[in-house]
C-alpha cells in the first residue's frame, strides 16, 4: 500500500490559488480507492475505540460531533478536565488504535515535517452536527502543520483570521480533499458550518468524517 501510494502520487500537487499564506487546499487529492481504504480503517479502529459524544469543558454541554482518535495521543474534552490529548480512549480505557499508514504517508509527502503525527481526531458529523469556530491550539507542537482529510457528506468550512472577530470565508470541503493549516495560518479561527446531508455515497449509513492529523509534542 504505501508504495503503490508513494509511485501513485509521486509529485507535490499544487494547492488551489488564492488563499491566504499558510493554507493549503487540494479538492479531490484523495481518489476514491483511497478514500475508501480511509473508510475501512475508520471502520476497523472504531470497533476498538468507538465514537463517543464528546462535553465542553465547564459547561459539560454536548457536542453535536461524535469522536474518537488514532495514533499513539488523542485529543478529548470533557466538563471535569477540558481540552487535552491523553493516550486512551475516556470510555474504554484502551490505547487508541494505530494510525492507517496511508495517513502517515501522506503527512510526510504533503508536510514534510520532521516527526510523524501523534494523533487522529476522527469527527463524525450527522446530518445536522456542526463545529464551532476555534482554534487548534492544544499542542506543544504549535509550529507543526496541521492537516485534514474529508471523508463522506460535503461540509461548508468556515476560514476566519487569527482574531475571532476577523472577517472569513468559506470552502466547500468535499470527500477526499485534505486541507493543510500550517505558519502565519496554523491558528486561524475555523469551524464547521453545516453538513450537506446526502451529497456523497462514501459512507453507508450517510454523514461526514473528518480526519485531523497533528504533532502534539515537541520532536
Ligand atoms: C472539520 N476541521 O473539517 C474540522 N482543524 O470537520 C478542523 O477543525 C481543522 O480541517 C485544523 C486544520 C484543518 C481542519
Ligand atoms: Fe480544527
């Protein structure tokens, strides 16, 4: 697998023009074979580490996107301890499953960042989920890319500045584009607006997967 993806995808694609430095857009990079490698290793790690409804902190209100991870840390939130990534899953106890080695591949050829990812946070959005504007600012590796895979339902991503209030736009993240927020926009504000209900076939039982692949600690 990792060669063939290797020799599939050899050269360095070009993202999409006219973003703003730091954000590197690629619709479609990932065909659909891949896209449905990416399926079955979901499927396959959820057995283990199933989707759980993650709280806010303090408020203990629950999100509307269901969670899990893969790879060695996972981040997670509940009302007692908030933001963190810990290395088990908070209701099974267990490590977090592997992460599929075509993720690691892809961080090194579209990242080239010295250390691999440490954590997979797989979202999972029904038809009505939908995130927050935040930042992604919970790791000690603050300078290391951070990159995401689409999977399933298309999603409006909201792109916003580095303050809350900065103006925004949005993108139309489809299955297999992967979106990359590193430098001057590794802690732009984000979110996830609305989900479009049944605008892919990816997924059996219907909704969008989003894979985020992040270095927590210092290399
Ligand atoms: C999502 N993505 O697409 C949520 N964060 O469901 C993120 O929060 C995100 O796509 C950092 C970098 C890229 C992302
Ligand atoms: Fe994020």
């Amino acid at each position: 697998m990792s060669l063939e993806f290797l020799s599939g995808l050899a050269d360095l694609p070009s993202p999409i023009p006219g973003l703003p430095e730091g954000v590197r857009y690629y619709p479609g990079l990932i065909g659909r074979r891949r896209q449905e490698v990416l399926r079955v290793a979901v499927a396959e790690a959820v057995k283990t580490a199933p989707f759980y409804i993650p709280r806010m902190p303090r408020s203990g209100k629950s999100m509307s996107v269901q969670m899990t991870n893969m790879g060695p840390l996972g981040w997670l939130t509940d009302k007692e301890k908030g933001y963190r990534y810990e290395p088990r899953h908070p209701v099974t106890g267990a490590p977090w499953p592997p992460m599929p080695p075509l993720l690691l591949e892809m961080w090194d050829w579209l990242t080239a960042w010295p250390a691999p990812p440490e954590a997979c946070l797989v979202n999972y959005y029904g038809p009505h989920a939908k995130m927050g504007a935040h930042q992604d600012r919970d790791e000690e590796a603050i300078d290391a890319p951070v990159l995401s895979v689409s999977l399933g339902d298309s999603a409006r991503f909201r792109l916003g500045g580095l303050k809350r209030s900065d103006p925004s736009r949005h993108l139309l993240l489809h299955s297999g584009d992967v979106l990359i927020l590193e430098g001057p926009s590794r802690m732009r504000f984000h979110g996830i607006e609305r989900v479009l209900g049944g605008s892919s076939g990816l997924l059996p039982e219907g909704g969008r997967i989003n894979l985020t692949l992040r270095r927590v600690t210092l290399a």
